[in-house]
C-alpha cells in the first residue's frame, strides 16, 4: 500500500490525547493519490503504522507552537495592563506629593520680642548742663524721659538719676551717644527674649475670645430655666476677668518689646581727672569751659567790687572835695 508522505521535517514532542485524536480523523478523511501533488508532498511507499505516527507528531508539533503563540499573547496583554497602571500610580503619586505640599506650607516666621535695657554711669563737671544735655538727646532719638530725680546742692557733690525710653532699634545708637555728655565710668546692657510668653499669651488670648463669643451665642439662644441662664452669665464673667488680665500682660510685653528702658546716673565730680587720657574732644570742651568759668569769676568779681564800694562813694566824695578847697585857698 502506498500513501503520500510530506516532505517538511516534523517538530517531536509529546502529544495530548486531543491531538492524537485529530490526528487520527484526519487521516481517515485522507484519500490515496489526491491533492497532495498541488500542496507539495512526494510520494513514497510507506506502511500504515509510520503513517499514524507520523500523524500524532505533527499533530504534537502544532500544539508547543500554539502555546507559545498564546503565551506571547498573554505577555503583550499583561505589559499593556501593566503600562496604564504604571501610568496612573505615577500620575498618583504625584497628585499626592501635590496635595502634601498644598497642605502642608511653610509657616511665616515670626520676629523675636526682646525687651532692651541698660545702665549707664557718667562723670560730668556740670550736673545741670548734662542733664540738659540728656534731654535733648531723648528727644533727638525720638524717645522720652519716664522718670528722673537729683540729689545735691550747689557747692556740694550732686548726683542725678533719669530712666529714658528709647525706641528698640536706636537702643545701639543711643548709649554710643551718651558718652559725649561726660566721662564714661560704667555701661551694661541686656536684652531678654520673651518671643515664647508673648505668642503663647496672644494664642492664649485668641482662644477666650472665641470661648466669649460662644457663651454670648449660648446665653443668647438659652430658653431653659434661671439657674441655667445665672450659670452661663457666672461663667461668661469669668472669661472677661481673665480676657481683661491677659490683654494687661500682652500690652505690657508690647510697651517693653517696642520701647528699650536706659538708666543714666549723672555724678558731678569738680576738676574730675579720669583714670585714662581724655579725647581731643572731651579736652576743646574743657578748656572751653575753664576759660567761659574764668570769665564768668572775673565778672562776678567786678561786680561785687563795685557793689562793696557804693557806700564809700559819698564819704570818699565829701571828703575829696574838702581836700580840694583847701589846696585851693591855699594858693
């Protein structure tokens, strides 16, 4: 018996019982000597059996290519689900970085509160022309004298004491501006930062505003009975009592944190001779001095001359004039 043969080479591989199955109807439907001239087989003479094996091989073969195929499909089908979720986790990912930035900004930073004060110990020849002086300079640097007092008599040592308030940024300028009122002996400052006490009180302040408000609204809308309207009312002046002290320690903290506090103690000392060698300055102004107190002696003196010889003008006179007839009769 001869059968037509293919001439392509057959994959091996092991065959599913539905594939031997199909190969078996295929090869009942065969008819010798038909159609395999035009599809490009040969013949040969083979026996059935080789026939049906070759059958179940080919029919093998086919199978691993079409799993193949199908998992090719799979992988294109999971990258292209794979790529959209990619896609829409980044695009996630980056709306929330959005959404944590959005929400959370950076808060303002605050100014510090500090609160500037210093002492200051000069030497002055006059007590009075330095504390004229230190007036002007107060209202020169757009400050104010809060508290001033002096002790002392002329002819003795005098010694005074003003406290100057000054505003905070022209606290550095004015205590470089004090030194020219007389000889420096002392200076200290300090400044005490009070940022923390000040907004906490602020906070502090903000909040029983809006507990306030609350017990307003509730006393406002209460319909219930007299015991719990007296309530409300006791509570609501508690909160006032409270509003009114803290709003007392914040404007405290704001007087002192806007307006620095200086202590000068003026010490009049006559011909004071400092430890070290005085500036040119300090020195044009105390010859000046000297010679404007000479000056001044000088004219005190003639005048307490001529006062001491009023009343001898008519004796001397009266007498003058005897001494003049008589020189003149004698010739």
């Amino acid at each position: 018996m001869k059968q037509l043969l293919p001439c392509r080479r057959l994959k091996t591989g092991v065959c599913s019982g539905a594939s031997r199955r199909k190969a078996r109807a295929g090869l009942q439907n065969l008819q010798p000597g038909t159609g395999f001239a035009a599809a490009g087989y040969c013949r040969r003479p083979i026996h059935g059996a080789a026939i049906i094996g070759l059958a179940l091989l080919a029919g093998c073969a086919g199978e691993p290519m079409a799993s193949d195929a199908v998992k090719g499909k799979s992988v294109q089908v999971a990258q292209a689900d794979m790529a959209p979720a990619s896609a829409t986790s980044g695009m996630v990912a980056g709306e929330a970085k959005l959404e944590t930035e959005v929400a959370s900004p950076k808060a303002p930073t605050l100014p510090r509160k500090i609160i500037f004060t210093g002492e200051v110990t000069l030497i002055c020849e006059d007590l009075d022309k330095a504390a004229a002086g230190l007036e002007g300079r107060a209202k020169e640097f757009g400050g104010y004298i809060s508290n001033a007092n002096q002790t002392g008599a002329r002819g003795e040592t005098r010694e005074g004491s003003w406290t100057v308030r000054i505003a905070a940024e022209k606290f550095d300028a004015f205590l470089k501006a004090l030194p020219a009122l007389g000889e420096l002996q002392s200076s200290s400052r300090k400044a005490d930062d009070v940022s923390e006490e000040f907004y906490d009180v602020a906070a502090r302040l903000k909040n029983k505003k809006i507990e306030e408000a609350r017990l307003i609204e509730l006393l406002q809308k209460a319909t219930g009975k007299l015991t719990e309207v007296l309530t409300v009312e006791k509570e609501l002046s508690r909160v006032r009592d409270e509003i009114e002290r803290i709003e007392g320690r914040l404007r405290f903290l704001t007087n002192q944190t806007d307006l620095s506090t200086i202590t000068i103690t003026l010490r009049e000392v006559k011909n004071f001779v400092p430890e070290g060698p005085p500036t040119l300055a300090t020195q044009v102004s105390r010859s000046f001095g000297n010679s404007l107190d000479a000056l001044k002696a000088f004219v005190v003196g003639l005048l307490l001359l001529v006062v001491a010889l009023v009343p001898w003008l008519l004796p001397l006179s009266l007498a003058g004039w005897l001494v003049f007839r008589f020189v003149k009769k004698r010739r």
